[in-house]
C-alpha cells in the first residue's frame, strides 16, 4: 500500500511573487508590461497580487518579454496550484480524524495493509488510501448509501461494526487482485467438489494451498484474511468483476468449523450467483435467511448429509473408534463428526476433542 516518496515543499510562493521580482530587476512597472505582453493592466495586477493565475497562454507571452521559458511559469502555476490542494487536503484530513479512529489501524499495520504512520492526519490519509478513496465521504456512499451496487450490495450501516468490517473485506479484495485465476466456470467448480472432499477428510498440513490451487484451477479465489478486532467473521463471499471470492479467517481454528464455512461460501456462489454478498456470522438488513439456509444444506451435504448424521447418532454407544470408522465410511474427516454432534449437543465437548484438527493459516 506505501506510495512513493515523493518531496512535498512547507510552502509555495505564487508564481506572481516570482514575476514582481523578476519585474523589479527589469525595472518595468505593471503597465509597461501588460502593454508589451498585451494583457489588461488589471490582469497582471491581479497575477503580481497573488488573486490571479497564469494560464498556458500567459506564459508564452511572459517567455518572450522576461525571457524566462515558458514552461518555467506554467510548472510554477501548476506547483502552486497544487500546494494550495495540498493544503485543502490537510484540512479535510483534520477534519476526518474522528472518523479514521473508528478504524482498527494498528491491525492494519500489522497485517502490512498500511503503513506505520505518526500523526493522524498522516493515518487518515494512508487509510484512505488502503480504501481507494478520496475521501471519507466517499468512503460512506460505498458502504453505507450504497453508490456503487454493482461492486457493493449490502450497507454497513445497519452492522455493529461496519469500519472493521469494511477493513477486513478490503483486505480481501486486495488480495484477490493480486490472484491470478482461470476463467470461471461452475460446472468445473461442482465437478471439482468431490476433490476439495478428499482434501477435507485427508486434512494435509498443506491443505489451504492444495484447496486455493484446486480453486483457482475453475476461477475461484480463495483468500485467507486475519480476523480483525470487532470484526469475527468466519467467512464471506462476493464476486469482483468476473471472479467469485470466498474470504476465509480461520476464526476458530476448528477444521471442522473451517470446512463447514468454505462449503457454505461455495454454495452461496453456485446457488446463489453474482447480485449478492454474504457475511458470515453478520446480521445487516438486506441479510437473506432462506439463503443462508440453502448455503447451510449445501455445507451439510458436503461435510455429512443429515442421513449420515442420523446413522452415527442412532447407535446409544458411541466411541470414538467408531467415529473413526463412520468418517473413513462416509469420506469425510471425523472431526466433523464430533464437531457436528457437539453441535447438536449429543457430545460433551470433552468428547474426542483430539480429533478436531486444529487449522492454523
């Protein structure tokens, strides 16, 4: 996110300044060179001032009575013209440190997403820049009022925490930019499906990059965004341009919580197509609950479909052996297993603990 450095002069002098100086040295008063410039008196007046700009067309006339070139006043205009912008974005940047302290920054930093600034003028406008926005304004019409819906559907408005959230999802559309994917196709993603499964059950150490390839093979972006404060997501889906993205934290380090969440995300890009975006464990307005509730079967039929489910609780005595066997038999991993039923509260969480595979990206 760091922008090159770049020399930003304390102050700068209206080009004015310069021609009254440069006058004074030709010792021509303001009428003498608006008749040989043939400008009204009352324009070079206004320029020696400090009230007036000199416009491209000025300056060729100034280049042939001072003989200083041309492109030397339209650059002095042009750097004064931007001090003066400069100055109004101070300003604003003031203006705006109320709002850049709802911000988790220190997290941002952390994560390498911003860089580590001293002042809060200097923190407002690197966080503005990690939003690609001009201004905090702006940055409101996105999230809450929604200017953009082809790119953001839901506001943040009616969400407890909606400035970490909206961190947390830009971090996610920061790294899917630097994702190179193949074009996405949802026959390949649904054919590929019963793989991630494999991956699922097996559980390798490299299973996050092993399922990020197998993704990216069929166009999906699979992301890994660190939680932030007040934003406990366990996941999120979205599509930008042509690119579905599923946006994972790993919250609870489970896999069986982990494996349930991606499945769930995958159903919401397969079910539900491109016009939504879904924020897991988020409650906001536009939230769809039947839709959440397909994505949810979805995840279930994925991980272990209810039939399954009931055979492994239809035995009274279950040991952990046989969870073991169920999930060899059921292709999935028996964390899941155990997972589902704590869920359900037929398990102590006590029970078979160590079959949970503790996810650490």
């Amino acid at each position: 996110m760091a922008k090159q450095n770049q020399y930003l002069p304390q102050s700068v002098p209206h080009p004015g300044e310069t021609l009254a100086e440069k006058l004074e040295e030709m010792q021509m008063g303001p009428k003498e060179f608006a008749v040989r410039t043939g400008k009204p008196e009352k324009t070079i007046s206004a320029i020696l001032k400090g009230g007036s700009a000199i416009t491209t067309d000025m300056a060729i006339l100034f280049e042939n009575v001072t003989q200083i070139p041309a492109n030397f006043w339209i650059n002095h205009q042009k750097g004064f013209e931007e001090y003066k912008a400069r100055e109004k974005q101070k300003e604003a940047l003031r203006e705006a440190a109320d709002w850049a302290k709802k911000f988790p920054i220190a997290a941002l930093v952390k994560c390498g997403f911003m860089e580590k600034r001293t002042t809060i003028e200097e923190k407002t406008l690197e966080l503005l820049s990690f939003f690609g926005f001009a201004n905090q304004t702006a940055w409101a019409e996105y999230y809450f009022e929604q200017q953009l819906k082809v790119a953001f559907r839901i506001s943040l408005a009616s969400t407890s925490q909606p400035y970490a959230i909206s961190s947390w999802l830009r971090m996610g559309e920061l790294q899917a930019e630097r994702m190179a994917v193949s074009k996405y196709s949802a026959k390949s993603f649904r054919d590929i499906l019963p793989k991630i499964k494999s991956i699922m059950a097996t559980h390798p150490t490299n299973f996050f990059e092993q399922l990020k390839q197998a993704c990216a093979a069929v166009g999906v972006k699979v992301v890994y965004t660190p939680c932030l404060p007040k934003a406990p997501l366990n996941g999120a889906t979205r599509w930008l341009n042509d690119s579905p993205v599923i946006q994972l934290t790993g919250r609870h380090k489970r896999n069986d919580i982990f494996w349930f969440t991606f499945f769930h995300e995958a159903g919401h890009i397969l079910l539900h197509g491109k016009k939504d975006i879904f924020l897991e464990d988020v409650e906001y307005s536009d939230k769809d609950l039947e839709k959440e509730k397909e994505a949810d079967s979805f995840a279930a039929d994925w991980t272990l479909t209810k039939a399954q489910e009931e055979i492994i609780v239809s035995f009274p005595q279950l040991t952990e052996k046989m969870v073991i066997d169920f999930a060899n038999e059921f292709k999935t991993h028996p964390g899941i297993i155990i997972g589902r039923l704590q869920h359900r509260k037929l398990l102590p969480h006590s029970v078979g603990r160590y079959l949970i595979e503790k996810v650490e990206l």
